[in-house]
C-alpha cells in the first residue's frame, strides 16, 4: 500500500455558511442519526474507515477520498426516513422489501439539496447496486457503477458481516472473507474485492476472536461529538 493511509477533515478555509459547510452539515446528519439509532452511527463510522483503506490503496485523490468518506458516514441516512421495523432489513414482507429498497435514493435525494455533497449523493444512491446488474434501486452494472459506490458496497457488507450487534450479522472472520470472495464478480467488483482481502490483515488482528485494529489509519475526525 502506498501513501500515509490517514486524510485529516478540516474546515474550508474560505469562509462558508453552517447551511452550506458540508463538514457542518454530515456532523449534524450523524448527529439526527445518532440521536435515532447509535449503532448504525456506529457502523457507518466503521465503513467509512474500510473505504478510506481502499481508497488509500489505489490511490484516489484526496478530493475523492473526502467525498467518499462522506457517502460512507451517511450512506443509511435515507434509512431513517422508514418505519423502524422497515429499517432493519429482516423478515420483511415484499411490499416492506420495497420500502427498504429505496432508503439509498432517500438518502441520495436528502443531501442532493447541498452542491457541496452532491457528489456523496450520487456514490449512497448506488451503494447497493450489484456488479451482475442485479442490484438496487436502479439495476446498474460492472463500470457502470461509480466506483466509489463499488468501494462503499464491499466495506457496507463487510462490516455487517464481522459486527455482533443488531445491524451486523457477527459471522466469524473466515466466514466473512469468504463471502466477500463468492460475491466478487457477481455482487462486488472483481478488482476491488481481491485489493480489500489483501488490506484485511493491516484492518484486523486475527486470533481466537475478531480484533479491530486501525492502528494503520488514523481517525477521520470526529463528527459526531
């Protein structure tokens, strides 16, 4: 891996309304969110860190990186919007299936309202499309993803796979690995999926049980406190 693995967030240094400083506002979403629902706050930040990883690892510029750290911290938003029985995305009737199935174009639709997280926007509306075309909310395939939702697709599921808590599966570590590696080609992009294995042993300590260490990457700033 190349580069110093950390990008620190930071005020603009023009001077920007609290309405229109996207930093302001992904603090004040994380906070609505938080206030509703900590552990999917807590899951976001935990994408957010994943993506920044493979962002790292090939090398996006540092402008991309930015945007994409702010479409993984807020990439459930649309998600607060449903019934809470809705927003947990199990035993779900097909009428609340597809309910659930637009919470990345709510989200996408919320912050389109800002210029500065239109970007952002674009990379949540497609975070759940697959690489076979099978995906949703709009069926999109291979390249024709932005790739910054293909990064956000196989950080999403992998920390849904690895956290023990309600809105995680908690599968052992090698379980979660090999998922990722059915999935590439037909839920994940092939090229990304086999960068991401690579990186997990640099994100994890691996023993008895599943350690987080991002000892390689520093926090992203604190946006929620």
């Amino acid at each position: 891996m190349k580069g110093s693995y950390t990008l620190t967030l930071r005020q603009p240094a023009a001077p920007i309304s609290n309405k229109e400083n996207p930093f302001c506002l992904v603090r004040g979403f994380l906070q609505l969110m938080e206030s509703h629902d900590p552990l999917i706050v807590g899951h976001c930040e935990r994408t957010a860190q994943f993506v920044l990883a493979l962002g790292h690892a090939i090398e996006l510029a540092d402008q991309e990186l930015l945007q994409l750290h702010y479409a993984a911290l807020l990439h459930d938003l649309g998600k607060f919007l449903l019934p809470p029985r809705v927003r947990t995305g199990t035993n779900l009737s097909p009428e609340e299936e597809m309910k659930h199935q637009c919470h990345p174009r709510v989200g996408a639709a919320i912050l389109q309202q800002w210029p500065s997280l239109n970007t952002a926007s674009v990379l949540i509306a497609h975070h759940h499309e697959r690489w076979d075309g099978y995906g949703y909310p709009y069926g999109l395939r291979g390249t024709l993803i932005p790739l910054g939702s293909r990064i956000l697709s196989i950080a999403d599921a992998f920390d849904k796979l690895t956290s023990p808590c309600p809105h995680g599966e908690g599968q052992p570590f090698e379980k979660a690995v090999q998922v990722l590696k059915g999935g590439s080609g037909m839920r994940f992009d092939p090229d990304l999926t086999e960068q991401f294995l690579l990186l997990i042993p640099n994100l994890f300590n691996v023993g008895n049980e599943l350690e987080f260490s991002l000892s390689h990457y520093s926090r992203v700033g604190n946006l929620v406190s």
